[in-house]
C-alpha cells in the first residue's frame, strides 16, 4: 500500500525540520562578511581558507582523525569478541555481560567525563594519548558490541556446525566462517565508532591538556571567544566527513546488510 499525501507531507516536514540547520550553517559558512549573521552580505570561501591556514584547529583535526581510528580499531578488538559471545555462545552471565557493557550509554558523558579524569588523573594519564584513547574507547565499544552482536546473529548456525563436521575447530569456523560473513557489521560498527570518538566533547573537555586537544574542543574554545563564520566553514567541514563516511559504508556493503538484516 502507497502512503497517503498526510503521510508524505509529514514526512516532507520532518526532513525539513532535520536539514533546515545544516543549510542555514552551509549558508553562512560561505558568507563573506566578519559575523554570524543570516542572510549572508555576500558569498565568498574566505572563511574555508581561512580554517586551513588556522594551525591550531588544523592540528586539532589531525588528532581527532589519528584518535579515532584508534579508538576504532580498539573497539573492534575488544568487542568483536564480546559480541560474538553474546551472540553465539551459552553461558552464565550472558546477559549482565550485555548489560555491562551497554552501561556507559546509560550514563551521561558528563558524569563519565569527570570519572575519567579522577581516574586518570592520579596515574598521570590525563592529556595523554593513552588517557584519550581509553576514555573514548569506552564510549564506543559499546556502539561495536551492539552492532556485532546482531551482524553476529544474522550468520546462520548451521555453518559453523558444517564446519565442525568437516574438521574445523569451533575457533577455526568462527574465524573463518561466521567472521568474514560479519564482516560488512564490522566495517559499519568501525564506522560509527570513529565518527562517535572524532565528534566527542565532553569527555574530551576534561581530560585534554594545553599541547594535546581534540577539534571538537577546539572549536568549542573557538566560538568562546570569536563570533565569525568560521565556525560554521568548521562545522560544515564535519558534516561532510560525517556524511562521507556513512556514504562510504552505504558503497562499501550497504547499510541493511550492515546490520546483518535479510
């Protein structure tokens, strides 16, 4: 059955409520005047030139991209195992195992932010990589976990039980068997996880340091002091990457068999 024009209208509305920020940001990023103001006094890429020649935010960008494919890579080892038992595996705790580690979801990332840097503090890792690393890490394994487990549970059982009956070893089937058929999860659940740690804030906030600063602070700290639409030339840049990566899973593998749907 077609939707109707109220279900297409409303629809229209809402896609329209969604975009209407990032085209009034896109709008004034290419403003030629020296403020945030709409409409724009004319167009111009001199705010765009001028982020790249800002080599505060430029060094920012290159550790926000080096920490989150870090963390990415951190939270695939970490919780593609953890996903795989929750999936596959029978055993006591299955469940509070799950729980556990979808439990910093449930906290606000002000609350673990200020943890982290009691934590980290005292062992001399705060405004470290290390300390960086670990702090987002925790915040994105979860994302890895929850998508693998269900990338994890679409692979029938019955091929790793084939692969039994043949010789495999239950860690040989899973290595070669059920893992390379989840692996479009795992590239989705790579995905999200460097874009979950290259847009963190708060965390960030408290625990980078004078000579280690991710871009999100940055340009916090930037639109503390500064009303200029450079801002907007950096938040544009960031819904492009953003939409760059979600592009490339979409190339890559497609979302739906992502998530491991039929």
């Amino acid at each position: 059955m077609r939707p109707g024009w109220v279900l297409r209208l409303a629809a229209i509305c809402g896609y329209g409520l969604l975009l209407a920020p990032a085209v009034l940001v896109c709008a004034i990023s290419f403003s030629a005047g020296d403020f945030l103001n709409f409409p724009p006094p004319g167009l111009s890429f001199r705010w765009y030139a001028a982020l790249v020649s800002n080599a505060e935010l430029m060094a920012a960008l290159r550790n926000s991209a080096v920490l989150a494919a870090l963390v990415a890579v951190i939270a695939l080892l970490a919780g593609g195992p953890a996903a795989y038992a929750i999936a596959r595996l029978e055993f006591p705790g299955r469940s509070a195992m799950a729980a556990f580690l979808a439990a910093p979801l449930l906290l606000p990332t002000l609350v673990l932010g200020l943890a982290l840097l009691l934590a980290l503090q005292p062992v001399k890792l705060a405004a470290t990589w290390p300390g960086l690393v670990l702090a987002h890490a925790m915040v994105a394994i979860p994302f890895a976990v929850r998508i693998m487990t269900t990338a994890f549970g679409a692979v029938p059982q019955d091929l790793e039980e084939a692969a039994w009956t043949l010789g495999a070893t239950p860690f040989q089937a899973a290595l070669r068997v059920t893992l390379p058929l989840a692996a479009p999860g795992a590239i989705a659940a790579g995905a999200l996880c460097f874009l979950v740690s290259f847009d963190e804030t708060v965390i960030s906030l408290f625990l980078v340091g004078p000579r280690l600063s991710t871009l999100p602070v940055e340009m916090f700290r930037y639109a503390e002091n500064r009303t200029d639409p450079l801002v907007a030339a950096l938040a544009m840049t960031l819904i492009v990457v953003a939409l760059a990566v979600v592009l490339l899973v979409e190339r890559l593998v497609g979302f739906t068999r992502a998530v491991g749907r039929n």
